[in-house]
C-alpha cells in the first residue's frame, strides 16, 4: 500500500554497519552448495539440459508446476506465474584501513500470482513443497471467485538470449580472492591526497537463478549475476570536511575485478571529493542547465520515465497520461529504455514475467512513441509487452519499471552548448532523484557541477537540488551533443516501496531553464 | 515456529557457532506476517498475504567480525551455513574494535509490557478488511467531477523475533500495526495533482477508519493551480507529518558511526547549544503504545530514556557498542526509539497566523543533505501564506542552507505532534529560509 506516488532513484553511499543493511545484504561465503547442485539430467524430457537443472535446483516438476498453476486459476482467474528465486549475496567492507567486515545473505522462494482482467492476487512461500505452494496458490486464486477447471497446457520453453554471459561465476570464488582489490582501492585513495582522511570501500556481488513458469505454459529461466564496488571518501583541510563517493556495477562475474576499475574508482573518488574545497553554492532561481554525458541521465530517469511507466497512465495519474503519439520534445530528442546492453546493471534476459527483453523507445524524433509495459498494462493498451514487467524479489508483484534509460545523440557540440550559456550552470555529479507522478515536478540532487559564465566553465559548484516540471523539461531540451555516455554507477531505483537496479546515460544536452536551489541574492 | 522452537534454534545455533570456532555469536531469529489489500474503482486491484522468517547470526572469530542471514531454516543446512560462515571469516583483517556488549548492559528481563502488538493479528477477518478498503474508497468515489483516480488500500503487518547471544542475553519482543491509506488524483489542467492520506495504529480496535478518503481529495483540490513564486527568503513552516525529511539529517549526524567516520556536521558538540532553544527532545523508549517502544535494542542493550536537546544544547549522541568502543565512549543504543518534542502553545493553523507572512510546506520532493557539511537543498511543494491566510498552492521550489543554520532558525514548535510515527513531530517554524523559484 502506498500512500504517494513519489519514485526515486539513488546511489548514495550506504553505511553498510547498519542494520538495514544486514537485512539485505550478505560473505563470500554463502553458497548453491547448501542446495541440490546443478546437474544436468537427462530423462528424455523435451526441455533443455540447462531448464531440467533449475527443475531439479527447486526440486519441482512439470506435474507439480501444472498442479499449482491449476489451484491458482481454480476460482476463475484469467493467468497465473509461478516466479522461483535462489539468491545469494556476499560483501566484504573496509573501514579503517583493513578488510574487516563481511555480510551475505540467502534468500529463497516462490511468488505466486493470479491475475482476473487488471486485478492481481499474490502470495509467495519461502518453502517449495507441493504442500506449501498450493497453500499459497489458494490464496493468490481468492482475487477471482468463482470455480473453474483448468487443463494444464503443455510446457513451451522460450528462447533464451545471453545479454550478461560471464567468465567466472562469484560462487567459485573465495573471500582471500576479493580482498587485494577493495585494500588497494583504499590504499590508493590514500596515496592520491594527503588530505585523505576517512575511505569506506566495499564489494558486493550478487548470484540470482530465476525459474518462471505461467498458465500460458511458457517455462524459461535465468541466471543473473551482478557486481558493485564502491568507495566512499572523506578529505580535511584546515577544518573543512568534505565527502565523495565513487561506484561501479555491472552483471558481470570475477573478471569485473581488475587493476584498471580500482584505478578508476579510487582516481573518481578523490577527484569528486577534492573539487569541493574551492566550490560554492549557485544564486538561486531559474536558469539555462547543461547536464555534462553520463550521470545526467538522472534527467530521463525522474523527469520522463516514471512518467512513462503504463500502470501510472492507465489509471491517468501520470501527467503524460493523454500524450501518446504526440510531440513531446525537438525532433533530435530520442530516449531509449534498453534491457539488452552486453553486461548493463538494468539488462535482463526476460523480465520477471518472462518476456524477452528489448530495446523500447520511448520518445522517437521528438514523438511518445511507447510507455513501459508490464502485462497488465500491455493488455490494457492492447500492445506487445515492452519487457518491463520486473520485481524486487519472489516477496513482490511485478510493475512496470525501467531498465537502462538513455538518449541518443543529437546534432551538436559539448563546446558550442556549453559556449550558448552566458548565465547558467554545468552538473555532472548526482547523488538522488524523485518525481511525483501527477504534478509532473522531479528532482535530482548535485553533488557538483560548474557555473557557466559568459560560456566558460567557472567555479565548482555543490549540493544543490534541481528540479523541473517533465513536460517542460523534455520540451526545453534544445541542444544534444554527440558525447553519449552510460554511467554505470549502482544506481537503484525505488517504486512502491521495491528497489530494482537500474542505469541511466545521456549525452551533453541543455535544459533552457530549470529551477535551481542555492542562495538568494 | 513457536517462540520456544526459536529459542530452541538460536540455541542450538549458537553452540554450533562455538563448536566450530566463534569466540562470541549473536543470533536472531524472526518470523513477521503480513497482508494488504488495495482497491480501485470499486474493484479490489491487489490482494497480497505473506509469511516470512529468516535467522540473522553475528559471528566474532579470532578478533574477526562478520554478520550473515538465510532465510533457509532447515538445521542441516543451517550447519553448513554456519560453518563456511566462520570459514571466510577468518581470512578478514582482526578488529579490536569488535565484541558483543558489556553484559552489565544487557536487558534483564524485568521490563514492563510496552503495549507493542495486538493479540488479535490472526483473528481478523480477512472479508473485514477488503470492507475497510472499500469503506475509505466510498468516502470519495464520484464525489467531485475532478477526481481522476482514487487508490485506497488496508495493510497489517506483525513481526515477533527471539535473541540470544552466546554471553548471557536472551530476549524476545512482538509488534503490529495496522494501516489504512488513499491516495487521490484530481484533474487540475495540465497537472494531476496526487495526495495522500493515512492512518496507522498498533491495535486494530485503535485504528481511526473514517476520514481518510475525504482528507486525501481535500488536500489533492487545494494543490489545484500550483505554481512557483519568485526566489528569496521567506518565512518557512513545515507540517508535522513532514518534518521527517529535514530531521533525519539532524539525527544522522548523532549516529556513532556518522561521528567516528567523520560524516556529521555535529562532532565534538555534546554540551554545546547547536540549535534554536526551542528544539527540547527526548528519545523515551517506554512509551505505553508507542511506535518505537522498546525494552532493549538490536544488541540486546536495556533501553533508557534519554534527553537529545535541551534548549538546543546536545545531550547525547546515538552510540552502539563497536562505535562506542572506536570513539571511546559509553554505547547509548545505535537507534533512536520515540523521538519526543516539547511542543509549544499552539496548532498548525495557529502557527500559520504566527508566521503571517511565509510558505507551508507540506512535502517534498528530492534533495540531500551533505552529511560531512550539513549543506541542505530539498525540493518542496506548499502554500503561500500572507497575512496570515493560505492564499496560493507552490510548488517545484527548493529550499537549501545548511542544518546548523536551520535548527538554530527554528522559532516556534507546534502541539501537533505526528502520532502515526515513532519520530513524534509537530508542525515547525522557521525563519528566513532560502527558497528557489523564478
């Protein structure tokens, strides 16, 4: 249940001594050997080697899929999924100089969900007996009453693309493996500054398998890995403090981990840390904005795309509700939310209702060209669905949400839109966003950017939110560079109170006008 | 699991955890249920019921810490798990810092019944809550021709957990609550404007279930016409249930770990005034009823009643046993129980006419706070107030300062203190804030 319709997206950094963190978070220690192990079996069944193994991980068969699917329409629902989920995850944290602390955590179970037209039903089990998810099948069925005897249909195997293929899986990996990386990203931090006096690091990665399975008869699974490594420092001089955070995440296996990323990561964190001694804060009010390529995307993120998401327009509560087909920004303006980039922290092979994941735009020259779809709002608008359908966990329903959300190149310069500003500033560095649906206003909040004076990039400037109303925003987009850049922080977008990972990537583009916080003349 | 299988099984846990070479174990188990049901056009949209339980072991091996959870209770594979747990802890870097508490400190059992949960949980009649659901719709369903959407939902959650350490603590503690919410869109131009309302109480029978849906349209139709007004500093107050955002920095920056990692802008500061005398805070854990009541924290440390400010001057900060330990000082509990305001003398309306000329803000929208810095920016929506009258709704504004500067700007606290949370607070003023417009 939820109160506001407030999205957001974040990447600050994240205390992991928390408890909160505990609760979610995990060592490299955890592992798939505490379950059945992945063999391959073969008992002449038509499903693939690779499908057979995750049958025989959660310990079900087809019979007893069918059986559940069954129980679930058996009081007149439309569809039902079954959505299995093995998680493992392990981190390992630095504070103090040492590689002292390690969380992981495992969590496993089932969703069950049926749907009646635009009405869903949903219970999960963290147990996968025949006994315990028909019990919750039974209770999904009550969003539909009546009584209805289904034929199980015959199971079809969908096709699998590969967008997140790795070298080496983090299950083969041992904690002595991982903590050279995240001691040298401190100590190389160190070594950058002598005003360095406080580096938090961390390493997180993360082993999903998926198996899904609906009345429609589709079966398919997945294996989804995910990395994130980031350091969070702290600088003094002459009692001034100030902080930065640097991150990088990625589906990708132990390959991610090499000199060159703790490099980057450490170079990132001082030099976004070290520009704040000389920054001040902007006069406050409206002016010309240029979002530098990358993080920028943050822009798309909170101004157009939850706008986007069909379940807000369905029910007419996004401001974008009436304005499909419509032109919605200048004729260069192209956003993409994409699920298929090689490695992307926002790609999926399927989403959570296994559907194949694709490249959708969004906004095509200039033009709403689609929302993003789940299958409730995909059968609403009568349209295929995007491949938007995803879910924090088996504990959740599954929305509309993005994946990877960018914009295209356009026909200009960075130089000739950063020369076109006389008064107005330049951001490069966010921390957090949010937008409320209906009024269309979003946010997003600048760790540091620049102020353009007749031009030219002046002072640094720091901690100032921004916000803009999307509609206007997206029409004030007048200038689009060629510099298109995905930035591949751990950005983490919220929605009805589910977090799912996401990316965001812009090249340099300029906002006539936004409303930028600061200090009154 | 009953409460007695949990101890059983933390119990067991722990002496596995020792057998295998843990020094010291924490372990706790807990077991939550929960439902929802919301409702759209006179037609339930979700319909959800959940169980869930997971173990949480905290292990300390050879100086070494680490921390870990499953959701996967079977007691063979709890064993394995238990096991490579301890393995991979010990090829961590030792931390001196690291033990469970003072036993001295421990909870002993001796509390009195905080009133936390309501024994009924499971006797609730599932038909009684769709009715709920439907109850707060009716209150609004077609009365006004500008209402685009209403979604209006009821939830219940309740959670007990059993802890116990491997150096004498053992406690258990439950809690519910229960909840009925709308959100209303409204057709206002080219804006939706979307507002919420809810109720939320820790006993069924105390649930207010009237009044929900008629406030959330209310307070949708008057954010009908939002604009942004021009820059400058203005006269702010902001509404109890709101006051949340702009506080939450304030106590992040009392968190034993924001102070020794240099991330708060209130190091060093116990005993000196660092806001506006106005700001009188308790954190009283023994509320009867209370949200964040409670009788010991997560290490199992007995809870106290502490003063945080008085007449601005810090008292204490938020201290758990490892940050305790590196910062050398006493542990006070890493976490905030019920957050206690001396209000003052009069309501929000009566603030407004204090303020006479100002912005109410009643959200917002984004923003960050520098912890290292306390340099603030948030965006807002809200009223214009002059003479002492809401004249405009405002929005897409940003306020920003810094957290040093606004608690010493607060000028008068409300009596309306926002029950439905354990953080309790009232309506705030302050003066001459920096907001950003045209």
């Amino acid at each position: 249940m939820q109160e506001n319709t407030n999205e957001t997206l974040n990447q600050e950094h994240m205390n992991v001594n928390r408890r909160v963190f505990l609760k979610t978070s995990g060592t490299a220690v955890a592992g798939s050997m505490l379950l059945p192990a992945f063999i391959q079996s073969c008992q002449g069944s038509p499903l693939s080697a690779g499908l057979q193994a995750y049958l025989d991980h959660f310990e079900v068969n087809a019979q007893i899929l069918q059986r559940v699917i069954a129980t679930a329409l058996s009081k007149g629902g439309d569809y039902a999924d079954l959505f299995f989920e093995h998680k493992v995850q392990n981190s390992l944290a630095l504070e103090d100089g040492q590689v002292n602390r390690a969380y992981s955590n495992i969590d496993y179970g089932v969703g069950i969900r049926v749907l009646k037209g635009d009405q869903t039903g949903f219970a999960y089990s963290e147990t996968v007996t025949p006994e315990a998810m028909l019990k919750a099948a039974n209770t999904a069925a009550n969003i539909a009453s009546g009584a209805k005897n289904i034929s199980a249909a015959d199971l079809t195997e969908a096709s699998r693309p590969d967008y997140y293929a790795i070298q080496k899986n983090w299950e083969e990996v041992g904690v002595p493996d991982k903590i050279p990386f995240i001691q040298q990203l401190n100590d190389k931090i160190f070594a950058m500054d002598e005003r360095v006096s406080k580096v938090n690091a961390s390493l997180t990665d993360e082993t999903s398998y998926i198996l899904f399975y609906n009345s429609e008869g589709t079966i398919t699974f997945d294996y989804r890995p995910m990395v994130s490594m980031g350091a969070f420092c702290i600088m003094e001089k002459e009692g001034q403090i100030e902080n930065g955070y640097a991150s990088r995440s990625f589906r990708m296996g132990f390959e991610f981990l090499n000199d060159e990323v703790v490099d980057l990561l450490a170079r990132e964190a001082v030099e976004r840390t070290a520009i704040l001694f000389e920054a001040t804060k902007p006069k406050a009010g409206e002016m010309p904005v240029v979002m530098g390529a990358g993080g920028s995307g943050i822009l798309l993120h909170e101004a157009i795309g939850h706008t986007f998401e069909a379940d807000f327009n369905r029910k007419g509560t996004s401001i974008f509700a009436d304005k499909l087909g419509k032109k919605v920004a200048e004729s260069f303006v192209n956003i993409v939310d994409d699920g298929t980039l090689p490695g992307n922290r926002g790609s999926l092979n399927m989403d959570d209702e296994g559907v194949a994941s694709e490249k959708t735009y969004l906004v095509k020259d200039g033009v709403l060209n689609s929302y993003i779809h789940d299958r409730i709002s995909a059968n609403y608008y009568q349209v295929a669905p995007t491949g938007n359908g995803r879910r924090q966990s088996f504990r959740h329903m599954p929305l509309p949400r993005m994946r990877s959300t960018y914009m295209e190149i356009g026909p200009h310069t960075k130089d000739d839109i950063i020369a076109s500003v006389k008064n107005g500033i330049y951001v490069d560095n966010f921390s957090n966003g949010e937008v409320k649906i209906g009024a269309g206003d979003f946010t997003f909040f600048v760790k540091s950017g620049y102020l353009i004076e007749n031009g030219q990039l002046t002072r640094p400037i720091k901690d100032i939110n921004i916000i803009g109303n999307g509609p206007q925003a997206l029409a004030d987009i007048t200038m689009c560079a060629t510099d298109y850049l995905i930035d591949n922080g751990t950005w983490t977008c919220g929605k009805s109170g589910q977090s799912v990972p996401v990316t965001c990537g812009l090249p340099t583009v300029l906002v006539k006008k936004l409303t930028v916080g600061g200090l009154s003349a | 699991m009953t409460k007695e299988e949990k101890y059983s099984l933390a119990n067991w846990a722990i002496q596995h955890a020792l057998d295998h070479g843990a020094d010291q174990v924490a372990i706790s188990i807990a077991q939550s249920k929960s439902s929802q049901v919301d409702v759209r056009e006179q037609k339930i949209d979700t319909l959800k019921e959940a169980i869930q339980s997971g173990l949480t072991i905290r292990l300390y091996v050879e100086g070494k810490y680490s921390a870990h959870s499953t959701n996967r209770l079977d007691q063979t594979e709890l064993a394995r798990f238990i096991e490579q747990a301890i393995a991979g802890t010990r090829y961590l870097s030792a931390d001196p810092f690291r033990s469970l508490p003072e036993p001295s400190l421990y909870y002993k059992g001796d509390g009195a019944d905080l009133k936390t949960v309501d024994r009924g949980y499971d006797q609730l009649d599932p038909a009684t809550k769709v009715e709920l659901a439907f109850q707060v719709e009716n209150e609004v369903w077609k009365k006004d021709d500008r209402i685009i959407s209403v979604t209006a939902g009821y939830s219940d959650y309740t959670n007990n957990v059993v802890m116990v350490t491997s150096n004498g603590f053992s406690g258990d503690s439950e809690r519910s609550t229960f909840g009925l919410s709308a959100s209303v869109s409204v057709n206002g131009g080219d804006a939706r404007p979307s507002e919420g309302w809810s109720e939320r109480a820790i006993l069924f029978d105390k649930l207010v279930k009237s009044g929900i849906g008629a406030t959330a349209l209310d307070r949708a139709l008057k954010k009908i016409g939002q604009t942004k007004i021009g820059s400058g500093k203005y006269n702010m107050i902001v509404e109890n249930r709101a006051v949340g955002r702009l506080f939450s920095p304030l106590i992040n920056a009392l968190n034993g770990y924001s102070i020794q990692q240099k991330n708060s802008f209130l190091i060093d500061k116990i005993g000196e005034r660092v806001a506006s005398e106005k700001l009188m805070l308790t954190d009283d854990p023994f509320i009867v009823g209370g949200h964040g009541s409670r009788l010991f924290d997560n290490e199992g440390l007995a809870a106290q009643k502490r003063v945080v400010f008085d007449k601005g001057v810090l008292s204490t900060y938020f201290i758990d046993t490892y940050y305790g330990k590196k910062l050398n000082m006493a542990p006070t509990s890493g976490e905030t129980t019920n957050l206690v305001f001396e209000t003052g003398s009069t309501n929000l309306e009566g603030l407004i006419k204090a303020m006479n000329n100002g912005i109410l803000v009643t959200g917002f929208n984004g923003g960050n706070t520098n912890g290292s810095t306390g340099d603030f920016s948030y965006g807002i929506d809200g009223f214009l107030v002059e003479n002492g009258e809401v004249v405009q709704p405002v929005s897409e504004m940003n306020i920003s300062g810094n957290m040093k500067e606004l608690w010493m700007a607060l000028a008068e606290v409300g009596n309306d203190p926002y029950l439905l949370s354990s953080w309790q607070t009232p309506s705030l003023l302050f003066n001459k804030i920096d907001f950003s417009g045209i």
